[in-house]
C-alpha cells in the first residue's frame, strides 16, 4: 500500500493505519474520561490503601496479589512424574523484552536437580591436550560476556500442527521460548586453555541432572558465541534455568544448551545420542530425517490482542508481539487485519537485538466485525515466516520441531480471539 | 599511557593491563584444574542431585536456596513503622544490567499500598482544558515505549559522606540504584488529550499511598521522555515498585518518579512541596539551597571485587562494575589499581545504553600486595565524576543528597576489601 501521509488513514485492509500513527504518539485514542476539576481532589479519591501505612520492606519482592494469575502454564510431566516434562512463559501478560525469571518456560528432562556450587564443575575432556575441571568459582574469575539472547524449545508452537485449530491461549501455543540477559564465560576461553586438537570437530555437552541429557554442538559454534552462562537477568542462574552453570548457543534449538552443564567431551564425530536422534529431529515427507536443525527460523507472533485478551468495545488498540530469528536479525515484521490479504509494516523497538527477542507494535481501529490478525516476520538471512499451509507442506505431517508458521487470531463480532487456522 | 600492543604488558600501576585483553579473552587465565582423563568419567562424578529426579515444575520460580543470601539490604525503616524507608540492591551479587525485580531497592514514605488496579486511576486536571481520568485498563490500550532505564535515589552513596570511611559492602554504600527494563505509555500523549494551557510551565505529581508523596516536574521534562510505567522487566510492576502504575522520569532524582501514581496536576510553578524542599533538595556551603537538582550526575563504582568478595590468591582477577550518567550517555570508564596516580580504559559493553547503567570490566594481575580499586565515569555531557575531596570541596560538609564521588576500595596483603578514602 502507498504511504498515506496522514497517519489515520489505513495502510491496510479492516483497519490498520501507518506505524507513522504508532512513532508520533496516540492522536486520539481518547481512553480518558472527563472528570469535573472538584472531583480531582474531593475525599472520595481517598481509597483505603491511602488511609493506612501500606506493608513492610522486604528482603526479595514478589507480585501483587493482584497479578497472581501471571503464572506458567501448561505444567505437564511425565507420568508418575512431576518434574520430567515442559511448562509455557504466559507471553499474553507480559510486555517489552526480557521474560522474568520466576516466568521463564521450563523444559526438564528428569526434573530440577538442586546443586550444590561448591560441589559442581565444568570438565573439559576427550580432544584436547590438556583435560581440565573448572570450578564454578573458577568460572568466576573469567572475563564475563553479557548478551540480551532468545531461547527457545524447538517444540514450540507444535500446536499449531494439530488437524484442528485448538482453542489455546498465545502462551500455550507459543510459550516455550523466553528472552533474557545472560552473563557467562565465552566457551572458546575454556577450550583455547584446554588446547583442541586438530582433528576435534565437534562438542558433547552433558548435563548434571539425573537425565544426564547430552546433545553434540559443532565446534565451530562452541568456538564462536557459546557461553557458559552464570547470570540471567542480573542474578545467578535459577534452578531451574541450570544453577549453577548453563551451556548457551544463541539462536540454537533450546535444547543444545545444556542446563546443570558437567562436561564438554570434545570429539571429532556428533554423539548421536537419544535427544538428537529420536528426538529434536525433523522427519521428512519421504520419511528420512534432517541431520540436524540448529538454528531456531525467523518467527514472530501476536500477544496481544490473543485468546483470553478480549476486546472489550471497538475502537483504536494497539497490536503488540514478539518477533526472533536463530539466523541473525529481525529486519521486518507485517501485520494483517484481514487474514493476510493485506499487510502493514509494524514499528520495531530500536536498536534491533540480534538473537534476541524484539517488540513490534501496530495501530488498528477495529470497527467491531469480525477480523483475523496475523503478524509475519522477515530477518536479514533472507528468510520470511510462512504460512502453516506452506509449512506442512514442506515438512509434511509427520513434523512437530521446528515450526516457525503464521499465527492467525480470529476475532469475532463480541472481541473474543481465538486460534483460527486460514 | 602508551597502547603497548602486547595485552599482557601493564597500561597502568599496579596490575592493570589493557582493555585489549579483556576484548580478546582471557589467555593464560588458566583457572583450569589438571585432569586426567579417566576421571572425567569415573562413577565417582555423579553426586546425588544426578541420580535420583530433580523436583517439580513450577508456576513461578524462586533462587536457589545456595543464593539465599543474595537479598535486598540495610531495610531501615522509621521508628514504629516496617515499611518508611529504603532497603537496598546488593550490587556486588549481581552481574549484567538488568536489575531483577525482587531486589531493585525501595524507598518508600508510607509503606507498600496494595492497590487495586480496578479500582485506581491517573486523574489529569489543572492547567488543561479537558480534565481527565485514565483507569488502569485504558491506559494499557494506547501505545507503548519499551526503554531500560536506570534508577536512583537522590540519597544514594551518602555514606561516602561520613567522615570516617564506613565499613560497608558495595550494596550498603551505594544500593539505593537499580536498572531496569521499564513499558509505558509516553506521558505527553495523556497531556496531549487533555490539552495544556499556554502558561503551564510544572505538572506535580502525586502518588496514591498514604504519603501522597509529591513532586513537581518541569512540563518540558514530561513531554519529552517521561513514561506511565506499566511493566517492569517484562511483568507487571511490583507493588513495591509502583504497581499498577508509575510515573518515571528517565534520569531525574528516583523520588521524582512517583510511584502508585494517581494525580498529575498541571500548574503553572512548582508546588514546593515538603519532598522537593526541605528534603532531596542541595544545601550549599553558603547555606543557600539549590532549587532543583534532577539529572543524577555521572557516576560509577566497581561492584567485584569489593567488601565481601575477598581475592583468594595473587593472579587474574576481572574488575567488574556499572557506570550510568542522568544528563546521557557514559563515554568512557577508567580504572585504577594505585590509588588513582594511573588509570586504564576499562571495556564497556556495547551498544552503550543512555540513561541506564552500564557495565564495564576490565583486567587485573593482583601481585599480592596493597592495591587502591577506583573506578572514573565520564559522559557525553561532558562530565567526570569527581574525586570525593572534590566533591565535598564544591558541596560543602551539610551535603547529603547527590553525590557521586569516586569510590575507592583498598586491598590489603590478605586479599580483604574494604572501603577507603584516599
């Protein structure tokens, strides 16, 4: 569509108007309501948290009551278990970038272990000339690298592939990926000490839990940007996200990054093991397997408006989502008002974070009939997020990793929003 | 100094080497313990957190136990109260940027009010030619800036201020400051709607706890970058943080960023309120005051190693800290190991983010021996923060509020840290 020049005349079908209207601020929006100048500061205003001293200092917050809804979703383990299996960051309530760290989704393979630092260390072993261990103390004493990465399961939004479209929210669809600032030690520090041997080409990183899982990591990856994380978020790692040290490879499949990190076995051969085999491997229609898929696509997806998030009256609402890609930088993301048959740019958060999670947002006036949004992301590898039809089609109906498809929101004449599949 | 090329020559007394050996890696750090290369397999590996299941998922997620101690310190509160006072971010356990939630310091008047977001609202009145109130609600459907930003009391580092150098951490010292990645809605949309006369000039804004904490803003101040913060690092604010919704005033003196915001009255000059009078305002020598001061002055402070986090033997040691100015961008962060008679260009991590903290590191060889740490911030404004005589010298002895003298850590042959004045 051609540039307008006004910001309130729609750039796309069913009401989407130029991210213009988005960088020069809300012209309109008109939420406010008038209020008469007594009633400002008539005692009635005084509500009962203003008539009392509120509550006490405390040594490490927590959310309001009031949020206690914004929880993970979806925890669901193996049975018997109760720690073996994944739960989904609740993506429709939060906002901006970075995903608390008590929200970050978790995927475990035999539960949270709870390690003692003290007792726990990082062995590089196997194709090298010098064996060592690393203390997590040791670690410390490094030079640490702090970088803003995306993660995510490369299960995420297999959702999406089931025959019918399932009523789920944004976060149960798409919650197992997370954003964070992470602060660690660059692996090829660790390896440059251990001194590589000229015939190593490959890194078997395994972790400490129970499940001992185990995934190979080219070298070459190790060599470039893996880092063996301490920090998420300004405070040591969680239990959860692989206290007390986490192997790191910004914009592999989540899984690579081997929590509760115990040993880099550096080989010149990938281990084959279960979790990079039998699992985390895309089957092809003519039933072969890719050998393997590391870099997570180019992929973004509306959190809001999304399932639960109704829309309570027609009017101007903004669309925001997130928008990464295992292959670089996001440099575009489009929004659809009608189902894809046009599209808008959206307003990206500046500076654009490589690797990371990014923030769009659009401007759309729904006029209360029915509309379908969809957002569609392209990154500088070159690469377009395609629709689920085109999707399947090349994967096939046997694929679950990996998917990177459109997400497509109905909404209905009431603003109810709902996984709709075109 | 001259660049010497070579990482490993000093570029400045006592150990320090260039910041050319930080950005190329840690060569010859060699933490790393000898091992051979059967145990790295051996049984003897798998302690009990690897052989039995770990615990359970959960909806949101706390520390390890073994980081218990890292929590909020010094919470001081008024006689006969628990919550009147500050507590502060205990800077030397954290690393990166970003603050979490659970330990951004609090300052409060009254206690943490538990507001109910439905029954809350920012009225907008005075000076306007359309009074207006925003609930909560509607202030989520304009659009939002996502900005991380730093935040610090005006109090901050007041310890530095004693006559005899304080036997305290970093934390203690200098907590009373946080950074954080903050979502709003750009306040000057909300004055836009609700009109401003010609001759307003301040709008005061008041908080919604029992203190109603006030402060008057300069009207240029709160169209240019002021938010209505909604979400703090990715989640809804915390209630000791704001929630449901506060003002923030990108680099002003952090009480001026009223939190539980309820009121912004337009006025034409400022209310001289109690908190921006005979508190938070400058006493000069002369015994005038000055009338205001807002933008926090450029400052920085080495976080490890400091009191606490004592060096365990002579060797490499990463010197690791945050830098962050009100009036913009830091440019520059130099440290020194000798007391301040020669410094070195520390590494900042890029890109560099104005008006938020930043971190900087750089390399040290510690012979063992005395050593004097100092860290000296410089800005795009042209500012250098001030050795601490020459902050008291232009200040004057009743100073209190805004300093952001240079803080020197001194070292002694056991490796102890504690704080010093030169």
């Amino acid at each position: 569509m051609t540039d307008p020049g006004d910001p309130w005349i729609p750039v796309a079908g069913n009401g989407l108007l130029h991210r213009r209207w988005f960088l020069q601020g809300a012209l309109g929006v008109a939420m406010g309501l008038p209020l008469s100048r007594a009633a400002a500061t008539a005692p009635s205003f005084r509500p009962p948290w203003a008539s009392a001293p509120g509550g006490p200092l405390s040594g490490y917050g927590t959310p309001s009551p009031y949020e206690g809804h914004v929880q993970r979703i979806g925890l669901v383990s193996q049975p018997g278990t109760d720690g073996s299996g994944a739960s989904r960051t609740p993506l429709e309530h939060l906002e901006g970038v970075i995903t608390p760290n008590g929200l970050c989704f978790e995927r475990h393979h035999s539960g949270v272990p709870e390690i003692d630092p003290q007792r726990h260390g990082v062995v590089v072993h196997g194709r090298v000339r010098r064996p060592l261990r690393f203390s997590v103390a040791a670690l410390h004493r490094y030079p640490l690298v702090t970088r803003t990465l995306f993660l995510e399961c490369s299960g995420n939004s297999a959702g999406l592939l089931a025959a019918d479209a399932q009523l789920r929210t944004c976060g149960e669809l798409h919650g197992l990926v997370s954003a964070s600032e992470y602060t660690g030690v660059p692996l090829a520090l660790l390896l440059d000490e251990a001194g590589v041997e000229d015939d190593a080409r490959w890194v078997v990183a395994e972790g400490g839990d129970a499940a001992l899982m185990s995934r190979s990591v080219p070298l070459a990856k190790a060599l470039d940007d893996a880092l063996l994380v301490l920090y998420q978020n300004g405070e040591r790692l969680r239990p959860e996200n692989g206290y007390p040290v986490r192997l790191l490879l910004p914009g592999y499949e989540g899984n690579m990054s081997i929590k509760w990190l115990k040993r880099l076995h550096v080989t010149s051969a990938p281990a084959m093991a279960r979790n990079e085999t039998s699992k985390y491997t895309d089957l092809r229609p003519d039933g072969t397997a890719d050998q393997f898929t590391f870099p997570m696509a180019v992929k973004s997806v509306i959190t809001s408006p999304s399932p639960g998030l109704s829309l309570v009256e027609p009017g101007l609402y903004q669309i925001s989502g997130l928008a990464w890609s295992g292959r670089g930088t996001v440099r575009r993301v489009e929004v659809s008002a009608d189902g894809g048959r046009s599209w808008a740019e959206a307003a990206l958060d500046e500076p654009a974070r490589p690797l990371s999670l990014n923030r769009f947002r659009a401007a759309w006036r729904w006029n209360g009939g029915p509309a379908v949004l969809i957002s569609r992301a392209s990154d500088d590898h070159g690469d377009v997020q395609p629709t689920r039809d085109a999707w399947l089609a090349r994967h096939g109906v046997s694929a679950f990793y990996h998917c990177n498809a459109m997400q497509a929101w109905g909404i209905d004449a009431r603003g109810e929003v709902r996984n709709v599949y075109l």
